[in-house]
C-alpha cells in the first residue's frame, strides 16, 4: 500500500514526493508516462555528448531565497545570466527593449532619462491595460510592438496579442537603462550537473518507487494508495467533461555543428522571420566545453505535446469549471503547470508544490487524528 500515488514526475510532482518521503515518511509511488523523469525540464547528454534539453531551453530564475534554498539541497549551481538578441531590420539587439536596443535599432545615442523621453513620445496610452498588446503598445508605441513582439506572438500562439492575456507579452518588460540580461531575478543559475541529475536526487530516497512508462490509468484501479496528486492536463483527467482547454505546443529541431560557438548569445529570437521563433545554443546554459555546439529551433504548433496554457479570458472560465470539481475532491490534489492550467516557470511550480506540501500534510493528518478512514482511491 502507497500512502500516495503522484502523476508525472516534473517539478510539480518530483518536489511533492520528496517532502512527503522525506519529511511526513510517506510510502510514495511517482509515475510518468513518459521514459524519464524531470518532466518538461529533462536534459540529458546526445550522441555527440553535448548537453542538451530535450524539450527546449530551460533556464533557472527566481527571486525567491525559499524556493532556491530548496533546490539547493539537490545540486550545486553554476552562476549563469541569461541574454537574448533579437533579429530586427537586419540587426541583431538586446530583447527585452532597453537603452542599448534603441541606440543600436535607430543610430542614436540616447541617454537612460532620455529613453524614458523616448518611449513616453511613442506610448499610446491605453486607459486599461487588458491584453499582450495594451501591455507593449501602451508603453513603446506601435512601431516597436510591431518589431519585437506582434509577429513573434503571432507565430509562438497563432493568435494575436491582443486576444492574449497582457500577463504573456508583460513577461518580457521594457527597460529604459542598459540591463541587457533576460531576467532580472535574484537568483539566477543553472543546476551544475544538469536538471535530470538534480531530479534523480529529488528521487533518490528509499520511501520513493518511480515508475516510468506508465500512464496512470494503467495502474490507478490495481495498485493500492490512499491520496493522488496529479501533475498532467487538468482537463484530461476530468475526461474533458467542459471540453478541451487549447494547450500551445512546439516541435524541436536540434542540429549539431562542427564549430565551437555558432551564435553570439544563449538564444536568438526571430520575430519577424522564419518558421521558427528562437534558437538556442545549449553550451551558453550549460558552460559545456565541446568542440562541437548543439542548438534548438522551435516551431510553435497547435498539436502534440501540451506545453504551454493559453492564458485568455475564455479558457480560463472553462479552467474554474474544471477547478470546481478539483477542489471538491478530498484524497486528490491537483499541482504544476498543466494541472492547474497556468504559465508557471519552473520556480512558481516549485514554490506551488512546497505550499501544496504543507496543505496536504495538515489535511491528510487531521483525518488521521480524527480517526476518519482514508478509503482507498478508484
Ligand atoms: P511537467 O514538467 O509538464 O510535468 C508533468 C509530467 O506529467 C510530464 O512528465 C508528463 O509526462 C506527466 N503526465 C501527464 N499526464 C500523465 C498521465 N496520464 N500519466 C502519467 N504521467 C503523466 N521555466 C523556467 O523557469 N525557465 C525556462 O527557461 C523555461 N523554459 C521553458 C521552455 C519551454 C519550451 C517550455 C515548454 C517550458 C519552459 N519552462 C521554463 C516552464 C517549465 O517547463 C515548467 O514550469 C515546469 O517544467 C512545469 O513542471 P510540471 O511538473 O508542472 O509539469
Ligand atoms: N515575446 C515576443 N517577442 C520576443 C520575446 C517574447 O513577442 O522577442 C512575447 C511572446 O508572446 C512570448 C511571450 O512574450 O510568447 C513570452 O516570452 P518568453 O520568452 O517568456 O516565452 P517562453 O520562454 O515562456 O517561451
């Protein structure tokens, strides 16, 4: 007998199970459907032995000392600030938009309080800011939210930004100094042995069966345990009972070239061309010294494997129909990215499921104080 079964052995799941083996000594069973754990997050070395993350670039950041604290118990880390150029007029800039960008973009030679200037002469001011385009034009104005993001959000969500959420575009903000690193985060860094060793010590306690290949649905009537925390789609597991929350999903096309660096920085975007919208070079990430460089290319697509919510007004009402019987179950828990139906990084998953730990802990040990039977799940 488990005392839990959990579903999917990402960041959602994988943070879950080691608390509960390892703080409440709970017998836990974590499966995935899928060869490997570490979810969306898995890297692993490819036949040239370059480090490379299989299902596009993931880069570590958070300002939050608990969450990084935290993962600090299963891997040490590699210093790493994330820097992307964009593929604009022919020129390659710093995204997201700041001094340097402007300079370079438009021949100019503006200083910090005079880009401020600048962007409040382009703003076109929105009274409420409801949409990925209100985000971007109500701060720069047309023509650069037409340079940098109207294409690419285009391409990345085959909807336009303005039937997005602002939440989307407002992830990449406008800078009016020269910060030309993607994130701004406190703490920012790379696991110094990869994501899949780092999950493989998440895992590795005695309390723990991992078991691969297996969906859960294989298993769920035949194996025994007392409480379920489910990772995947929300709505699959309610058999799309509200119909089928659009998820956004990308093919990966990864080439290895015979030359030590093939691009000057970690990611380039193209907004504007080609099929693809970025491509990232791995050893930037992983600090890899090779002879050889691996890159990914990303294509967004509407089929395939569920990796990103869509966050519009319209999916998320078809979410709370979904939430509404989640939260109505007692010995199921629902946590992560595609099960709660949000645009998570990884650190807001694992600051989810640490909070989630401490739900569970005083829900399932007041049942048990109680002398309340925890009947098995079917
Ligand atoms: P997942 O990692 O998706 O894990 C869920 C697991 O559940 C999967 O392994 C799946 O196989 C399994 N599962 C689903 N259904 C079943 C079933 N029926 N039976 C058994 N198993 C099942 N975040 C960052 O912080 N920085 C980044 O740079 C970054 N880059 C990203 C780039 C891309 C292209 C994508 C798609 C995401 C990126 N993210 C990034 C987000 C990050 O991937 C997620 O926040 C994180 O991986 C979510 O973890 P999770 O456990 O919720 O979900
Ligand atoms: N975006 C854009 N142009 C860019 C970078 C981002 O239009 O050069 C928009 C786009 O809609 C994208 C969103 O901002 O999906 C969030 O970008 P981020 O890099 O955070 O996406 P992720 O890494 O999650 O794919």
């Amino acid at each position: 007998m488990f005392d839990y079964l959990i579903v999917g052995a990402g960041f959602a799941g994988s943070v879950l199970a080691e608390r509960l083996a390892s703080v409440s000594n709970k017998k836990v069973l974590i499966i995935d459907q899928r060869d490997h754990i570490g979810g969306n997050a898995y890297d692993y070395f490819n036949k040239q032995g370059i480090l490379i993350h299989k299902y596009g670039p993931h880069i570590f950041h958070t300002n939050s000392k608990k969450v990084f604290d935290y993962l600090s118990e299963f891997t040490q880390w590699r210093q790493y600030e994330h820097r992307v150029l964009a593929s604009v007029d022919g020129q390659l800039v710093p995204i997201p938009i700041n001094q340097n960008t402007i300079n370079k973009l438009y021949g100019l030679n503006l200083s910090c309080s005079e880009i401020e200037g600048f962007f409040e002469s382009k703003a076109e001011k929105r009274e409420r800011v409801l949409t990925s385009e209100d985000v971007v034009v109500n701060k720069v104005g047309r023509e650069l939210y037409e340079k940098f993001f109207k294409n690419y959000t285009r391409k990345q969500w085959d909807l336009d930004p303005s039937e997005l959420d602002a939440s989307v575009t407002a992830r990449v903000p406008t800078r009016t100094n020269r910060d030309d690193r993607y994130f701004t985060d406190t703490y920012q860094a790379m696991p110094l042995h990869g994501y899949t060793h780092m999950f493989r010590k998440m895992l590795s306690h005695p309390n723990i069966k991992v078991m691969l290949n297996t969906d859960y649905r294989e298993i769920a009537d035949v194996i025994p345990y007392k409480v379920m925390i489910y990772t995947g789609p929300i709505d699959a597991y309610f058999n799309y009972c509200y119909g089928r929350l659009p998820y956004r999903s990308l093919e990966f096309k990864f080439e290895t070239y015979d030359m030590k660096t093939y691009q000057p920085t970690g990611t380039v975007n193209y907004p504007n061309e080609h099929a693809y919208t970025r491509t990232t070079e791995f050893k930037y990430l992983t600090g890899q010294s090779h002879d050889k460089t691996t890159i990914v290319y990303e294509f967004p697509k509407a089929e395939g494997d569920p990796y990103y919510p869509i966050p519009r007004p319209e999916n998320a009402e078809i979410y709370k129909k979904y939430q509404r019987l989640a939260n109505a179950m007692t010995n199921t828990y629902f946590t992560g990215r595609l099960a709660t139906y949000k645009y998570y990084n990884m650190d807001q998953v694992v600051a989810q499921s640490l909070t989630l730990f401490e739900k569970v802990s005083q829900q399932q040990s007041e049942k048990h104080v109680n002398g309340q039977k925890i009947y098995q799940h079917t």
